[in-house]
C-alpha cells in the first residue's frame, strides 16, 4: 500500500507533485480499481495524489460544440445526467451498467478509461461516440482520438505517474442520431460483461449517414468493427442490412475463450446477435423510423 496521500489543489500542483516524486507517486480519484491492484502489489507507486479536491473537474456540459465530461464524474452522475440521457444515451446506459451502485458512486469514467480494459463498459461507449481525452503534462494539455490511449489489456498510453487525464469530450448525438447499448454478463449487475456492445447510427433522408459499432471484449483494447459501419453507410437499413452488417461484426471479433467469459465460438455468435439487436433497437427510436 502507499506510504504518503496527498492533495492538490490545482491540475498543475497534481503533476508536480508527480514529477518531484519520479515515478513513485501517481493520480487517484474513485480509486474502485487502484486501491485493489495496490493492496495486491500490482500497483509501484508508494505516494497517492489525490484530485478529488481540485475545483472544476466534476462537471457535464456542452461547450463549444463538444458535450465535456471532468475526470472527476463518476458513474452514476453521467448515467443521471439529463444531458448525457438526451445527447449521448449509449454512455448513460454504459456507465449505469457498472459494477452496483457503490461502485458507480465511487469509480470514474477516467478512471475507466485509464485502467484500459477492453470490456470497460464505459470506454466502449465512448468508442462508439468517436470521444476524445484531454492529456495533461508539465509540458501543457491535448486532445487525443480515444483509440490512442490503448496500447492492450490493462495498458494505458499514457504514464500515471507523470500524466494525467482531466477530461473527456465527444459531439452530442443531435436530430437524426441515435445510439443504443447491449450487454451480456452473467448476471445483472457487479460483474465485467462477458459482451457489450455500443452503436451510434446517423440517418439522413432515411439513409445511414454514419454508423460507429464498438464490441468489447473481442480484442486487446474496445473493438470498432469498421467493416459491419462501412456496409451500413449509405444504405437504408432495413433488416437484411442490420443483419449483414451484425455478421460482419461477429465476423471480424476475435475473442478468446474464457472460463469466465465463455468459448470463442459462443461469444462469435453472441456479438452478432448483440450487434443485430443494438442496431435494430436504435433505428427504432422516434425520428428515426
């Protein structure tokens, strides 16, 4: 466990607090998954600094054409969140599915995003919302497309102990968007699914404009199964077209099998299934029938 707990007031104060401490100090903020892997040695850091008490970091909103979420939001503010619930479903329906209701209380979406584990229901929302996290250093803050902060299982792009992410943004679905959540665990609630799904589908003159379709965990990091949105663009998508493009998904997944999670071949079979009701589900929401 750790040796000294600090806390900043400010983002600057936090990462020099991690620069003085050279790799053994590093950020927490719900702590749902660090306060594990430290009580079990998989964490290196002696020295905790603490963000809760930075002003400015626990807000939702919309700004500059971007929906805003701070690294200190947890679960279940995004997942009560009337913005969120009007122009990002798919991320409240996420974040609501999370562990139970002390861990949504507690845990982060940042913090999801940061332990980098494909089957984070969280992050595999935010693929499908095409979100961006805000990296910041002593050197300054930018943007980067979510997909870059995974580098595999558990591994995060960028150094705990010398970085932090301090928000995440993503476009708000407007009229004509819509998105939809599907999920397979073994039980409803306090548990890591065995299968989510998360879709976002644009319609225009009642032809899909965009489509973005994020499977996890199928792959080391949240999976966007390109070939299954590339066969929805363009078309109407009636039900052979849901289809198809669900075949395609389940087509190019490659999960492995799993005592927990199940064989290969039934979670194959599952994200097709998974894919074909998300699709259906969220082009049938009104403005989009």
């Amino acid at each position: 466990m750790w040796q000294e707990y600090l806390f900043p007031a400010t983002v600057q104060e936090a990462l020099e607090m991690l620069a003085a401490y050279g790799g053994q100090a590093q950020i927490i903020a719900g702590g749902t998954d660090l306060v594990l892997q430290s009580q079990r040695g998989q964490c290196v850091a002696t020295v905790m600094v603490d963000i809760t008490r930075i002003p400015g970091l626990d807000t939702v909103e919309e700004r500059e054409g971007y929906v805003a979420i701070g690294c200190q939001v947890t679960h279940a503010q995004i997942a009560a969140s009337p913005l969120i619930r009007h122009k990002a479903e798919v991320l409240a329906l996420a974040c609501a599915s999370v562990g139970g209701p002390q861990t949504r209380h507690v845990g982060t979406l940042v913090g999801n995003v940061v332990n980098a584990l494909p089957a984070a229901d969280g992050a595999v929302a935010l693929f499908a919302l095409d979100a961006e996290v805000e990296v910041a250093d002593l050197d300054g803050r930018r943007w980067l497309p979510i997909a870059e902060m995974y580098t595999g299982v558990g591994k995060c792009a960028i150094d705990p102990c010398a970085q932090m992410v301090t928000a995440v943004r993503f476009h708000p679905l407007t009229n004509g968007w819509a998105s939809a959540y599907q999920r397979l665990a073994n039980r409803k609630a306090l548990t890591l699914p065995m299968l989510n799904v998360a879709v976002v589908v644009g319609l225009e003159d009642g032809v899909c404009s965009e489509a973005r379709i994020a499977v996890g965990p199928v792959a080391p990091t949240p999976f966007r199964a390109q070939e299954a949105e590339a066969a929805l663009a363009g078309q109407a998508p009636g039900a052979e077209t849901i289809a198809q493009a669900a075949r395609l998904a389940a087509g190019a997944a490659d999960p492995r099998d799993s005592v927990l999670r199940g064989s290969r071949d039934y979670r194959k079979a599952m994200v097709e299934v998974l894919v074909r009701r998300a699709l259906t589900q969220a082009l049938a929401k009104p403005g989009n029938q």
